[in-house]
C-alpha cells in the first residue's frame, strides 16, 4: 500500500475529513494530492501528519497496510475512555481485536495487566497476578516510550508475592532491595493503614507479648476489605500467639486454617 492511501485509510478510520487532517498547517488541496499519489510529503509535513492521526511517521513509510494501527486510530479514544473508567477487561479485548497497536495503547494495555495483577494479588490469586505481570512486562517492551513505570511496578509486586510465599516465586531481589520494594508497595497501596497495623503486629510477636498480639490479631480480623496475603499472615501469627500461650487447641486450628490459605494462594 502506497504512502497516500495509507493516509487517506488512517484519516479515514480516525473519521476526520480532508480539512480537519490538513489543518492550518498544509491546503486541503495538498493533502488531496498526496493522499492521491501526486505529490510527496516533506519530513516535517509527515510528521505532522503523522501526529494528527495518532499513529507514528514510520508506520507511514513502512511496507504492509498496517491494518492494526489503523483500526487503532480508530479505537483509541475509545480504550483511553474505557480505562479511565477502570474496566480493564474491556480495555484488552478491544486491544485484542487489532493485529498491532501504536505506542500508547501498548502502554495502556500494560498498565491494565498491572492492575489486574494487583487485583489478583488482593484476592489471593498469587499465580494469575504473576501471569499478568508478565503479561505487562512483555506489552511494555514493545512501546518506544519508556516503559520503567511498568517495570517498577512489577518489581515491586514481584518482592511482595515472594515474601508472602517463596515457593511460588522466588526472590531476584537482595535483602535491601527487597525491603524497599516491600516498603514502596506499603506506601502506595490503598490499604495502606492496614499493612502499618499488621507490621506492628508482628512486631509485638517478636517482642514475645503473644496476648497483647492476639488480641489486636483478633480485632484486625474484623477489618472489611483485608487482603487475602494479609489476612494469611495475620492467621499464622494467631497459631505462633496461641502456640506459646500453650493454647494448643487453638493453635492447631489456625495452622489447618492458615494452611489452606497458603494451598489457595498456590492455585
């Protein structure tokens, strides 16, 4: 497919007209000749060009009819709607529909495997938040803009699901860096506070003030909205607490508890 018709295609899947393409920038009548095939765009036309169709110079110039961008230009406003209104899922079944996206929607579509990986995290699917990480890394990698955002991000979620359980992914992270990944995932989640109050927690265990840990153990475990992790953690230092307070009923029943949580998180 030739330059002219790729554009003439692009503007046309973008729904703007001749006049709306062209601007104040170059005639309506140059742009009609160049997308006819009688007159070539100069750089800087193209580039202009280019960024008023959302898509990217090169893409102009390449060979094949790049029949995923197009579409794209076509669907773009309607993912970046979609997304700020967080339905996700939508947001990659409408990727899914082009053969290749532009830069933005493969960031977009990036971040959306990262949100869904939180979400999973949350709900204690640790396997399915570790595939959707995965998912972002390699959507981001494909984008020409920095993508370090979504790296980090992953990084972060990766340090917190190996220390939660390292079976299923182990840490690459040292010790340090590890921690501040922790640290950095505790300062940006929603839930913040709860992490603070469970962190205290433990430190009243290993100060050995089990009663002290069990009743506040007891009373966070009324908390609406705990996430799954966390709510595991906070059960396995229920059977440290009744252990050392010779509470051995209670103990073993928190051990099968906390048990079965951590077989679910594996799933």
């Amino acid at each position: 497919m030739k330059l002219g018709e790729k554009i003439r295609l692009a503007r046309l899947n973008a729904g703007m007209t001749q006049a709306e393409l062209a601007g104040d920038f170059i005639t309506r009548n140059m742009l009609s000749q160049i997308e006819n095939g009688l007159a070539m765009p100069s750089l800087q036309t193209a580039l202009y060009i280019a960024d008023r169709l959302g898509v990217d110079a090169g893409i102009l110039f390449s060979e094949g009819d790049n029949s995923g961008v197009y579409f794209l230009t076509r669907t773009l406003p309607e993912l970046k709607k979609t997304f700020a209104e967080k339905e996700y899922d939508k947001c990659i079944d409408l990727c899914n529909e082009a053969d290749e996206l532009g830069d933005e929607a493969y960031l977009i579509l990036a971040e959306c495997y990262v949100r869904k990986a939180y979400d999973c995290y949350d709900k204690g699917k640790l396997r399915h938040a570790l595939k959707f990480s995965e998912s972002a890394i390699k959507n981001a990698s494909k984008a020409f803009y920095s993508s370090d955002g979504i790296r980090l991000k992953v990084d972060i979620l990766e340090a917190v699901i190996s220390s939660v359980t390292p079976y299923l992914k182990q840490s690459k992270f040292r010790p340090e860096e590890r921690k501040y990944l922790i640290d950095c995932f505790i300062e940006k989640s929603e839930k913040r506070h709860l992490y603070i109050k469970k962190n205290e927690i433990i430190s009243v265990v290993e100060n050995k003030k089990y009663k002290e840990a069990l009743d506040l153990i007891t009373d966070m475990l009324k908390e609406n909205g705990l996430p799954f992790p966390l709510e595991y953690t906070l059960y396995c230092n229920l059977e440290i607490c009744c252990r050392e307070l010779k509470d051995f009923e209670g103990a073993y029943k928190y051990s099968q508890i906390s048990k079965e949580m951590f077989e679910d998180m594996q799933m």
